[in-house]
C-alpha cells in the first residue's frame, strides 16, 4: 500500500469517527455504558479495516460507521421515552454502601470486590468507610460518594439515600417505599406546593431538609 494512500485514508476515517462522535453527543465521551463501549470498539475495528484495505472503496467502509452512529443515536432517543429500555442499556446503579455499612450481598451481585471498593474510596479522598453516608456504583462503573457531615455545625443529612420520586411524569413506587413514605402523602405535599398533576412534572425529589424539589416538564 502506498504511503499516500494510508495517509490519505487515515486523514478521512480519523474526520467521519470524529463527526460521529460528535453527533452521538457529549455522553459517549463523557461516560461509557456497556452500549458505548461496545460501539466505540466496534467503530475502532472498522476504523483499522478502512485503512488497511486499499481495494474496497472508502464510501463502503464508511456505511457500517453510518449505521453504528445511526443505531446508538436511535437508542438513545428511545431510552429517553422508556424508562425500561433505558435501564436495560444503561442498567441502574447499586449502593454498596449504605448508612456507612457495606452491603456485601450487593457487591457480590455486581462481582465487585473490597480491593476495588477502597481503591475508589480512596480515589475520592475517603479515608474510612465510616465516613461514607452512600456510595453508590453506577452503570458506567464509577463509585458516587456521599459523605457524612461532621462537627457541631453539620446539617442533619437524610437516613435515606436521595431518590427520584417522580420521573417523567412517573410516581417511583419503590423509591417511596425505600424512604417509608406513600403515593398519597407524595400527593397531598405536591397540593400544597400547587403541583396539581403528576404528569406535569419531570422531576421531584426530598432534599436534606425533608423538602420537596419539583422540576417541570418543558412545554
């Protein structure tokens, strides 16, 4: 293969995967779900491909990087209507850590060990799981943590982990139920602050004050 060639070739793949990157969005580079990564190693092999095979014409080593940007973008879009879809892409997070004590049955599921567990405690500059109100491990592999206040000053913090209760117009059943709490006390807080209709809403949520935050949907 000539020199110009491969120069030529690699120039082009390098443009094209970097437009498809860039039309993916943000969140392919900012974090890897199991989707991602499989398409980033995908377009990587169809990258090395395009450059060493000389005889195929490039227009047809780009259609399968067409078609890739097209799938994950498809996906995308759906997952942002279903909610289902969404955690079988993504998969949903897991709190390992939980009132500062180590759920072990949990890490056990995700095949998660104590060496990794304190290795990215200490990448959050945790010294002792003490410390750790939550930590929760998310779909994209990394380790949330949230620490306990401390000194006389200290706001009281929540016994419970921080969940959505609503979520594109949807009462998170579970998630009120974690917190001991119903749908109709999550109603008649949302009729006190003039939240009328479920539906309406993007976002609810109790902070660390046991107060509502409420975020509607952009119409």
């Amino acid at each position: 293969m000539e020199v110009g060639t491969i120069i030529t070739r690699t120039i082009v793949i390098y443009i094209v995967i970097l437009l498809v990157f860039r039309i993916m969005g943000k969140r392919e580079i900012g974090e890897l779900s199991v989707v991602d990564f499989v398409i980033s190693i995908m377009l990587a092999e169809l990258a090395v491909i395009s450059i060493e095979n000389e005889t195929a014409p490039m227009a047809k080593q780009i259609i399968p990087m067409l078609v890739l940007m097209c799938v994950q973008i498809t996906l995308a879009f759906i997952s942002l209507k279903s909610e289902k879809l969404r955690k079988f892409i993504d998969g949903s997070p897991s709190v390992l850590i939980r009132q500062g004590k180590i759920d072990e049955r949990e890490m056990r599921k995700q095949r998660y060990n104590f060496d990794d567990l304190m290795m990215q405690l200490r990448q959050k500059d945790v010294k002792y799981v003490s410390d750790v109100e939550f930590a929760i491990l998310e779909p994209s592999g990394d380790l949330s943590v949230i620490k306990k206040e401390k000194g006389p000053n200290a706001k009281r913090y929540p016994h419970y982990l921080p969940l959505p209760l609503i979520l594109d117009g949807k009462v998170k059943e579970e998630h009120l139920e974690k917190i001991g709490k119903t749908q109709l006390w999550l109603r008649q807080e949302l009729r006190k602050h003039g939240y009328k209709k479920v539906e309406d809403i993007s976002f609810c949520s109790l902070d660390e004050n046991d107060k509502l935050y409420v975020d509607l949907i952009d119409k």
